[in-house]
C-alpha cells in the first residue's frame, strides 16, 4: 500500500489525478479527482457543479486560448452510478451506459490525447451503487502517436479504507512521462474533509488548480461534494 502524503509531496506533477475507494468506516464510496496545470492555459480553470456532476471553465474567458482539452465534464451522474474521468471521454461512456453497453465499450472507441510529444493518457473511473468501482487508462505506446495501449481494472467489494489512485503523468518532464503501472493501492482516512484536506494539502502548490471530492452513502445514495479552486472569484 502506498502512503499517499508521501507520493503526493514527492510529486511536483502528476497532472490528473482520480483516486476512488471505500471509507474508512466501511459506509461511503469515496471519489477523489483534482487537476493540475504548468500552462496559463491550464492554470486557468476552476471546477463548477452542475446537474449532480461538475464541469471545467475558463476563470477568465479573456485567457482562454484553447478550450479543446481543458474545457469538459469529468464527473457525471447516470442514475446510480458515477462516471469521472479527466476529458470528453465522461461523454462517451455517459453515451454508451444510457445505450445499455459497458464502460469498456465505451473506451476502446477512444485514445490517448492528441498532445504530442506528450500524449496524456485518458484516465477514467466508474463508480457502482454497491460501492464496486472500475479504473482505465489509454496510453501510447512509448510517446508512438500510432499506437496505443488500453487498460482496465475492476475493483469488487473494495476493503473499508482502501482505494486506488491512478494519474496521467508518472512525474514532470520535457516531454512528460505517461503513468506507469497499475493503479496504486492507497490508504483512507476520516471524513470527506479530512480527505479533502489530505488531498489539497499534499498537491504542489505551483501546479495545483482544482479539486472535487465526493462520499456516496452506500445504504441511502446521499452524497457529500466538496470543490476547491486555487482561482477564487
């Protein structure tokens, strides 16, 4: 199990980050997502709720020089279950749920991002009624804009206080490091605030834009939200 304040603190850039668990106390499905940016471009974005979900926006429009990347909707809401993931593709799995497919389905109809040299990897997370949650990531093969490498992993009746946590970026660089991996086996503790902080907190101050959090009562379906934007307006 990895210590998440450590891997955080020794971290500068993980870029997007999904982490998606079980309560300590064994009651909620614990969802995580935060961005990072280096970019201004990147820099200026700040989660807002909307519709049971959250989407992206511009802190000043007047900054905005591209949208195509950094402006969509990484949580949605398809009756009992959550979809998160750091890109358009919180679409296309929304898509393919409604249509009665599966999450896999939906990916393997998607790649990486077309950054290059980059190539950041999707990364996505789907979060069941019972508590049951899926991970993916799409990545190229080696920095090969021709070749990709898609994987998924399924997590049933997760242990209270443990989840797993999988990112873009492996650590900064020029061009960055796509994750390596499987998703990495990480520790919860207390409340959606304690985790919120824990998550806030450990984020290179430099980097880090938003955060959003959320615990999903598994007996009631109540949910708990958290958002924090370094942007404040």
């Amino acid at each position: 199990m990895i210590d998440m304040v450590k891997d955080l603190q020794q971290n500068s850039y993980p870029g997007r980050g999904i982490v998606l668990g079980r309560s300590s106390g064994g009651e909620h499905a614990v969802i995580g997502y935060f961005i990072m940016g280096r970019s201004e471009n990147s820099r200026n974005r700040i989660f807002v709720e909307e519709q049971g979900g959250i989407r992206t926006e511009a802190f000043d429009p007047a900054k905005l020089s591209d949208p195509s990347l950094i402006i969509y909707w990484p949580v949605r809401v398809l009756g009992d279950q959550t979809i998160v993931t750091n890109g358009d593709q919180t679409d296309t799995i929304y898509d393919y749920l409604k249509d009665g497919k599966t999450f896999a389905d939906a990916l393997r109809t998607r790649t990486f991002e077309p950054d290059g040299p980059n190539f950041t990897p999707r990364i996505s997370g789907l979060v069941e009624k019972n508590g049951d949650y899926r991970l993916s990531i799409l990545k190229s093969n080696e920095g090969d804009p021709d070749s990709a490498h898609r994987y998924f992993y399924e997590y049933q009746n997760p242990k209270a206080g443990q989840a797993h946590f999988i990112h873009t970026y492996e650590h900064d660089g020029d061009p960055i490091p796509s994750f390596v991996g499987e998703p990495k086996q990480v520790k919860i503790e207390g409340c959606i605030e304690c985790f919120t902080k824990m998550l806030w907190e450990n984020l290179n101050e430099e980097n880090k834009v938003s955060l959003f959090t959320r615990f999903i009562n598994l007996k009631t379906g109540k949910t708990e939200t958290r958002i924090i934007n370094k942007n404040v307006k």
